[in-house]
C-alpha cells in the first residue's frame, strides 16, 4: 500500500471560513460562524477539534459531514469504559499466530502485519488513498482517566507503537475530532491540545434553517410550531432538554403521522419523541404542552 | 512574527495576562497557536478573531462567559482594563480561584500580629505528648464518646484521628486486565511468548485476571441547623476521605446543602485540613440555616448526577432527616439518587439516642430507599461505615428502624 497523495487531493482543503462554511453547507450542515472558523482552523493548523455539549446537538455529524464534504475515510472510535490498547490499537490475531508456529513458520514471521488486527486508532494512522482519514474518537467522558493519557500521545504526534513492529507514524495527520457530553470532566491535558468548541442548543432562525436543509418535505407552518414548542420546552425545568436530534425525530414523527399542525392530542401521541424521562413527559403533557401551545400561537400571530 | 502584525503579539500577550488574573488558565503553547491562528485567520472581523482566539485559550464552558467579558473590554481600551482588573476581580473571577489565599493570609496576619507567635492551626505539639499518656481505656472512651460532648481538646484529638481514619473498601473488578499465576483467563500474548521460547510447544499457559478498581466516592453533607454539632466533624471526615482519593477511592465529590446546593470538591483537594475547612466556610454560606433537603437533592439529581454517578459510587448522605414540608418530592428525589448509586448510605447521627425511633415523616420516606443506615456521632460508629461497605451489617440499623415502622 503506497501513499498516492496526488497535489489535487490535498488541495481540497477550503481556503478560507466562509468556504468552510459552504463545504458543510453542500452536505446539510448548517454551521454558526464560530464552528466553521473552528473547523477551517482545525484543516488548516492539523489540530484535534474537541466537541463539548449536551446530547444530540450535532457534535459526531460534524466528522461524517467533514469526511463526506472532503471524501475521506471515517474512523470510528465509540469510548466506553475500560477501553485499552487492544481494542483500539490493535491486537495480534493469537489462532492464527498459533497455527503458523505449529507449522514451523520462521520466528519472525510470527510478528508480521499478516497477524496484525487493526483497530480505529492504527487504521487512522495508515496510509489512505484519499487523503488522511478524519478520526472521530466518540463520547470521550465515556473512558477513564488512563485512556485520556494514552491518548495525548497518539493526538499529539499522530503515531502509536507496536512494541513487536516499532512506532508507526502518520504520513500525514488524520483530522480528528473528539466530542464529549460531560458526564465527567475531561483533564484540561487533553482539551488544551485540542480547538474547544462549547456546542449550545441553536437558536431559533438557525433550527428552522436546519430544519429545512435536513427535512425539506415538513411544511414551513408546521416547521415553525415544532421549532417555537422545542425552543419553550427548553425553558423549562426539564431533566433532559430536547436537542437538535429531538427535532428532527419528532418532525419526521409528525410527517409520518400526516399531521399538518399541532394539537395537544397530538403532542401527547408523540411527546416520546421529544422527552425521553418519565418524570419530563408527566410534567408537560396535559396542561403545560396546550399552555405552550398556545402561546406559540399567540406569539406567531402577532408577528 | 511581530514584524508581520505590528503590536498585535504584544496586545494578544497582554489580553492572556489579563485573562489569567481573571481566573483562565491558559498555557504558553496555546499563546504561540493562538497567534499562529490568528494570522492565518486574517485580521479582518473582530468577530472571527474573537471566535480564533475563545477556539486556542478556553477549555471550559464555565470559562467562557469571562472570556467574553474581558475580550470585550480589553479590546476597546487595554488600559482601561489595566486600571480596573483589580475592582472587576469579584465579579468576573470564578470564586475558588482566589478565595484558597484567603485563610493563609489570615493566618500570616494573625500571626504576625500575636508577634512571631504560631499561627493558630499549627497543631500544638503537647498533643503528641498527651497522646502517648493516653492509656488504652482513655482511647475508648473517645472512640466511644459522642463528638457533641467533646471538650475542646477531644475534638482536636478527634479530629486528629479522624485524619488518620482509613475505610477497608470493597473493590470492582475493573475491565482491564493484569497478569495473574492463578487465574481463568488466559492471556494469550504471553502464553505465545512463552511458547516461542519452547520452538512452538505450549508447556504452560499464562494467565491473567480483572485488574480491581476502586470505586468513587459522593458526599452530600447536611450542614443546616440541626446538624451544627456534626457537620464540622463530618467535613473533617470529608476532608480526610478525599484526600485518600487514588488509593481508598478512584473520585471523591463532595456536596453541602442547607438550603442551597454547594460543590466544595476543589476546596477539599487543599491539604491542609483547616485551610480545606475556611475555604469550605468561604464558599458556603448557608451553614446553620434551614434545610431543604427535597429540593437539594432534585438540583444534585438535575444537574449533578450525571457527571459523578456514571462511574460506580458509594453515595454518603450524611443528615438528620428532618423534613417536614413536600413528602412526595422527597420520596422521588431519594428514590432517583437510590437507582443511580451503587450504594446509597446514609449517616445519621440522630441514631445516637438507643430509643430513637423514625416519627419524622423525612425518615420515614426516605429510610426505605437507602441500602443502610449507619450513626455518625462518635468515632466508633464511623468505622462501623467499613462494615457496612462491605457488606458485613453486624449492627442493621434500617431493618431495626424498619420494623418499628411496621
């Protein structure tokens, strides 16, 4: 496997914020200036983006839109705990190691990349045909401490090391992007080595437009009830606030379902869409949900 | 660099001073990035440069609102900023920043003014005399005696001892694994090794197991009124548990509440444990006042939980249990707290009466979902919490307490 990186492929990194801005754009992402400066930044100086915010607001889209937009690679790594190098470095495939020494394989063949099990962070350091493969290290509160550790090598200099083979190094750093939900505080180490970006519950222009890149068949009226009814909600004291994912979901929900407006039979049919809490649901159905409804619909009329 | 971009190193170096005095950490290496950025990036939209430099110098979301207020104001006049950094301080810093030297330069002012004398938490060194003339019942005694019918120099001993204290914990078998001679799994990287070194005949296989893990600790400790005689106690206890964080406990978070909900773990990563008690005073200002316990633990459970319980926790709710007022809510929130620990135990030092029995209505909702009930008021029945984290329930409080109710 040669590295082909032809001078076009590198090339097509965008050049400034604004064409950051438009190559997410081209794939449904619709970026505030603060993430597409990031993004651009992160290109361009081959630094880690580290994604931080609550669940379901478009922090793990970001690498598939930015490996789609460039047409790379995308390299998963879920986090959970108890996460160790064999099953995100590699591991010697044992069987087969073993049957080759039965049958009087030479000793050094024993330890050839033919045994070699790849896993994500091995694989993001190899040589890609389309150009360095974008890293997504997933849900990074989800390990511990000692992986965090392990990890600011493997960031830092874009190479990991098999004892039995040597240090592999990137030929060119892959683009990586660690997103965490905050369960658990991630060592300042580790954040400091990467661009921070704090992702917030968007406002209410940039859902609708949102809204309307990823689900174009919801009518505009109906786009603007769910988008008014998702941004009251999270005013309220709720355990989980609806994200962005919630959104969408509950707008495919409702298309799905016919419906052409709101109602408060209707939200009570499909409020699982929405909150996913016991406690939540019981507090906004009934009154509270036709209370908000009702203001949204004050609200749009005055406007 | 600073030929390229006339002054603007310089002002960047200054705003990072700046920002430091208000409380952001922010390392050399980011600096030298963020000017890298920020040439790259062009000089164009004050917005792009403020969005550059937020992306290279914050790394917390609780930083970014400081961040914002001093950007705004040192980007309009850096001397202005000059001049008031030091009367913006309180309200732009977050409050445990500068609070830790507090105490330390009371304690040199004092110091200084008793004329040379020692300051007044060194531990005085007739202590350790007394100590040793202590005889074997004189420490029973104080192990046994009530921390509320301590005189002065018990508490110190108490305290003293308290700090010494060392919980046998239970551990996890953790997802790791290391190398063991009597053990189920085989590990098959070494059981290779050894084979090669035997020309491909497996003699023996070489085994591993679950390397242990501790687990992490959650204080949520009571400090309203009733609990006065207690909760200095139980802060020392506190005290001495977190700073046995790496080899008893992996984590340990603490809490007050009283009527508000305060997180006082950086306070107890200071050393010194009367240092960690000022520091705690400073930062917590409802000592002494009501409680609310129901509501307190619905913010722990909103806010809170999902950040220290998603590892396994030993929750310690250290309180009377004296609420009167939203039974139902109590329940709830108790109940919740109960699914997302591995433990929830609860101390109670009102369990020193051997006639008490649960008639407060807080007891009775919330005895039912604790896994136990351990007393708090003396030494003693702080070791009984040992007991109880591993399973060993010589003394069973709740099934007693229980049967009561029935």
């Amino acid at each position: 496997m040669l590295p082909i990186y032809g001078a076009d492929i590198v090339q097509n990194l965008p050049q400034s914020i604004d064409a950051t801005t438009a190559l997410l754009a081209s794939e449904g992402y619709v970026a505030d200036r603060a993430l597409s400066t990031l993004t651009f930044l992160s290109l361009t100086l081959n630094r880690p983006i580290f994604l931080e915010g609550e669940a379901g607001v478009g922090k793990t889209e970001l690498a598939k839109v930015i490996a789609q937009g460039l047409g790379r690679d995308l390299i998963r790594l879920q986090c959970y705990e108890g996460l160790d190098a064999s099953s995100s470095v590699y591991e010697w495939n044992f069987a087969s190691q073993m049957l080759a020494m039965r049958n009087g394989a030479e000793q050094s063949d024993l330890y050839s990349e033919k045994y070699l099990i790849k896993r994500a962070l091995l694989q993001a350091v190899e040589p890609h045909a389309s150009g360095a493969p974008v890293l997504l290290i997933d849900e990074i509160d989800r390990t511990d401490a000692p992986f965090e550790a392990f990890l600011l090598e493997a960031l830092s200099d874009f190479q990991v090391t098999v004892p039995e083979l040597g240090v592999i190094k990137a030929p060119e750093p892959p683009i990586v992007i660690l997103t965490s939900n905050r369960t658990r505080e991630v060592h300042d180490a580790l954040k400091r080595r990467c661009l921070y970006h704090w992702v917030d519950y968007p406002g209410f222009e940039r859902e609708m437009e949102i809204l309307r890149a990823r689900l174009p068949e919801v009518n505009d009226h109906l786009s603007r009830e769910v988008v008014s009814f998702i941004q009251r909600l999270r005013e309220e004291e709720l355990f989980k606030r609806p994200g962005l994912a919630e959104t969408l979901d509950w707008a495919k929900c409702l298309v799905a379902l016919d419906v052409v407006a709101l109602s408060p039979d209707v939200i009570t049919d499909t409020i699982g869409a929405v909150l996913k809490y016991q406690d939540d649901i019981a507090k906004i159905t009934g009154g509270p949900a036709t209370r908000i409804l009702e203001q949204i619909r004050q609200d749009m009329q005055a406007l | 660099m600073a030929d390229a971009a006339g002054r603007l190193p310089d002002n960047i170096v200054y705003f990072v001073r700046a920002l430091r005095r208000a409380g952001v950490p922010v390392g050399t290496a980011q600096v030298l990035e963020a000017l890298r950025s920020v040439q790259l990036v062009g000089f164009t939209k004050r917005q792009d440069f403020h969005i550059t430099l937020r992306a290279m110098i914050v790394t917390r979301p609780e930083h970014l609102l400081i961040f914002d207020q001093v950007f705004a104001m040192f980007w309009r006049d850096p001397d202005f900023l000059e001049n008031m950094i030091t009367n913006l301080l309180p309200v732009i810093t977050a409050p445990p920043v500068e609070k830790p030297m507090k105490p330390a330069q009371n304690r040199a002012a004092e110091a200084m003014a008793a004329g040379g004398g020692k300051p007044r938490d060194a531990p005085p060194k007739e202590q350790l005399e007394m100590d040793a003339q202590f005889s074997h019942s004189d420490v029973e005694k104080l192990m046994q005696k009530d921390f509320e019918a301590m005189n002065a120099a018990e508490i110190r001993q108490a305290e003293q001892a308290i700090g010494n204290l060392r919980l046998d914990l239970p551990r996890l078998a953790g997802r790791r694994y290391q190398s063991a001679a009597q053990a189920l799994r085989i590990d098959r990287r070494r059981t290779l090794q050894q084979a090669r070194r035997s020309g491909g005949e497996i003699l023996t296989l070489a085994k591993r197991r679950a390397k242990p893990r501790r687990l992490n600790l959650v204080v949520l400790c009571d400090i309203s009124g009733s609990m006065t005689r207690y909760s200095r106690m139980m802060m020392h206890f506190v005290h001495s548990c977190a700073q046995a964080r790496g080899s008893d406990w992996a984590e340990v978070h603490a809490f007050t509440f009283g009527t508000q909900l305060h997180n006082i773990s950086p306070q107890l990563s200071i050393k010194d444990p009367d240092a960690a008690l000022a520091a705690i005073g400073q930062h917590v200002h409802d000592w002494e006042g009501g409680t609310r316990i129901s509501a307190s633990l619905g913010v722990f459970n909103r806010d809170w939980a999902r950040r220290v319980l998603s590892t396994p926790a030993v929750v310690l709710l250290i309180s009377d249990g004296l609420e009167r007022s939203g039974l139902a809510a109590l329940e709830g929130e108790i109940s919740r707290l109960a699914l997302q620990a591995r433990e929830l135990i609860w101390l109670n030092p009102l369990l020193r009466w051997d006639q008490f029995s649960p008639q407060a209505a807080g007891i009775k909702a919330m005895l039912p979902h604790v896994s136990s009930l351990v007393a708090c008021h003396n030494l003693d029945s702080l070791q009984d919490l040992s007991e109880h984290l591993n399973g060993r329930r010589s003394v069973d409080h709740k099934a007693r307490l229980l049967r009561l109710l029935q």
